[in-house]
C-alpha cells in the first residue's frame, strides 16, 4: 500500500464531465490498495472571472478580500470532485486550507506555507476515504484566508505530500510530461522520461510553464519523487527526482525560451568603483530584481561605462521611475528600453563535466546569423538574450543541436 497524492489543474477539472474522469481515476488509484490525497485547482477560467468581478466592484481591490474571493475557486471545485467520487461509488472529504490546515505567513496573493497539520488527511484517508484537498490556498496566523500565487495548487501539492510523508506526488496536468522543449515551437520535441530537481528547477525558471517553481523547489528539498502526467490518458509521463549517473550523462536535457523580459541599457554611467552597487542596490530596495547583467567601456571614453541588464516586462513600467532617478543621480548620459528580446536558453547536469557547451551554444546561433545580446550561466544551463524574432529559429536550432529531436528510427 502506498500514500499517493494527486494534483489535477484547471484544465483537468473544467467541466463536470472531467470531474467525473477525476473521480474514477482517483477511485481506480484507491481500489489498487493506496491511500489517496487529492488536490485540485479551480475550474478552467473561474480565478480570473472571480477577480474581474472583484475589479468590476473597485478598481482596487483590497488584497485580503481578493484572496477570499479567489480561493472560491478550489472550494466548489473540491466539493464538485467530492460528489462525483461519491456518485461513483466511492467515499470522499473535501477539506479547504484552513481545515488542513496549511498555515501560511500573511501576504496576501502570493503567501508562503509555513507548516501543513496532516492529522485531517491521515483521519480521513483511515476511513477508508479520498481526502481532496483546494490547493493554491491557506490560512495565516490571524485566520484570514490565504493564496499562494498562480500556479499555487502545484506548491500545495508537493508541500501536502512532503508533510504526510507521501511516496509519490502524481501533477496530471494537459500536456503528458515534461518534453526537450515546447512541442508548440519545436514539433520534433521529445518527452524526458527521467529528469533532476535541478535541472526541473532551472526550466520551470527559464519559462518551461509545466512545473511552478516553488512546488520543484519543496519537492528538491524534501526529496518529493514528482510524476508529471496526463489526465487524458493512462500514459507513463516524466518523473522528476534526485540525480543518478543516468541522468549526468545528458549534456543538454532541454532548451527553454522566456519572453517575459525587457532589456534596460543604461549609457554612460560614470566608471569608478560604488557606481554598479549603488545602481542594483536602488533597484533592490524597491523589490525590483534584475536578470542578466553586462558592463562594457563606452566607446571613446575612459571614464563612462555602459551597463545592461534584464528584468521581468511585469516589472518594467513599475521600476521606470526608479532606473531614471538613479540614472540621472549616478550621471547617466541616455537610459534605453527594449521589449522585443527573448531568453533562449539549455539546461544539462552534464554540463558540470562536459567543456565547451557555452561555445557549443554560440556556434549554432552565429550559424543562423542570430546575433547574442547578452550571456548568462550558471553550473547547469546558459542563457543568451535575442531578438524576439529569432525565438523559434533559435529554439529549434538549439534543439537540433544538441541532439534533442525525437528519434524516428525508434518508433
């Protein structure tokens, strides 16, 4: 017998007819001998009609009340799910955050758990019954309703399943598993049957959209073995789990593109030391965090510099103020925006024992006259900024590569 949690996304629980699939997979899980924990997201659409309402009633509405607003979702659709397993002859418990109960700290629309009571779920699961959980929701320590941010039911389940001492964490979700890259983008893209937390960690933050971060981030932690699925299918998907040799073999396991950010060129900053820190440290203290950072010679003057950086199109309009003010106190010459990049980048463990995969990377761009504006690494993948133009050229190039594309001689 195994405890086994399962979380299924908006896609999975969008109308009654999915629910009721939902309810006999979760039955068909039970009937095999397992203790089954459930947790589900809110109907496809239903968050954002909640919160247009919200704003159709103020223009801006207070965030205490919005997370109460918005965690409605995950409370109908638990409910719906609880019925529809009982319809199908099995037994279930619907249970909201604050009856886990998972406490969070008190920011509202994007709290992080602190610690999750199991005791509600290991009743519920002794009688003989399915616990099904709302995700994406919680409570602080004054009581008041919490939410954990888009893509929050993913962090609910992997932090209820690391607290309950899970064997294994099942995300069914639209796609079947985690591919090489986008199949959207790249046709000849491939399911991974096997990857790291690491190299999870740094795709989910790079763009791949299949995995919240934090949820890959508990799951690292606390050593969650997570399986990435279909719930249209019965199809094996990718598990996401610690490092083996197997794993470290693959230089490159795939390519993620983000178009999430804006490049900011600040031209003619004064060149002495305290210049650069006083630039990022502003920027900091505003909560406004950069990406890629270059700092070059203005040309035909010694005693400029240019510094470039990357930060999210989100934060953008909102940090405007704050790069002129400083740019203008720290002598800034010409302060230039550019929305029309992209962050292509590939991600590897085999990277840490293989040299030259920067370069690698640099060949197959410059052999499809895609100029790089900008590099970042780290142990496990490297990043190039490009113009946005070039995003499916570059991924696919990228893919091709490195070797990525499926295999047709296996089929």
């Amino acid at each position: 017998m195994a405890l086994v949690v399962q979380k299924f996304g908006g896609t999975s629980v969008g109308s009654v007819e999915r629910i009721r699939n939902v309810a006999k997979r979760a039955i068909a899980t039970q009937k095999e001998g397992n203790d089954v924990v459930v947790i589900v997201s809110a109907m496809s659409g239903e968050t954002n009609r909640l919160l247009k309402l919200a704003h159709e009633v103020i223009a801006i509405p207070e965030a205490r009340e919005m997370d109460v607003i918005a965690a409605t979702g995950e409370q109908v659709t638990s409910a719906l799910l609880s019925l529809a397993i009982h319809a199908e002859g099995g037994q279930a418990r619907s249970l909201l955050g604050h009856q886990v109960k998972i406490l969070t700290d008190g920011a509202f629309s994007k709290a992080r758990i602190k610690t999750i009571e199991g005791s509600k779920i290991f009743s519920t699961v002794k009688k003989g019954q399915i616990a099904v959980v709302a995700g994406f929701q919680g409570v602080d320590e004054h009581g008041d309703i919490t939410t954990l941010g888009r893509g929050g039911s993913d962090t609910t389940a992997v932090a209820v399943a690391a607290a309950i001492g899970a064997d294994a964490c099942e995300i069914y979700t639209d796609v079947d598993g985690v591919y090489t890259t986008d199949p959207n983008v790249c046709p000849s893209a491939r399911k991974i049957s096997k990857i790291s937390y690491e190299e999870m960690l740094e795709l989910a933050s790079l763009g791949a959209k299949v995995l919240q971060i934090r949820s890959v981030e508990i799951a690292m932690k606390y050593g969650v073995p997570v399986h990435v699925r279909s719930s249209f299918n019965d199809s094996p998907g990718t598990w996401v789990t610690g490092e083996d040799k197997s794993l470290e073999d693959v230089v490159v396991a795939g390519v993620a593109y983000d178009k999430s950010e804006a490049r900011v060129n600040v031209i003619g900053l004064h060149d002495k030391p305290g210049v650069v820190a006083d630039l990022f440290s502003s920027l900091a203290e505003k909560n406004v965090s950069v990406d890629m950072i270059i700092q070059n010679a203005t040309t035909g003057a010694s005693d400029r510099a240019d510094v470039t950086f990357t930060l999210a199109t989100t934060d953008l309009v909102r940090a405007k103020p704050f790069i002129e003010e400083v740019g203008k106190r720290l002598g800034a010459q010409e302060i230039r925006y550019d929305q029309d990049v992209v962050k292509v980048s590939i991600v590897g463990l085999g990277m840490r024992s293989h040299a030259g995969i920067a370069a690698r990377m640099f060949r197959i761009l410059a052999a499809e006259n895609i100029n790089i504006q900008a590099i970042s690494t780290s142990e496990i993948k490297v990043s190039c900024l490009v113009h946005e133009k070039y995003t499916e050229l570059a991924v696919r190039a990228l893919h091709d590569g490195f070797g990525l594309s499926e295999d047709k001689s296996a089929k």
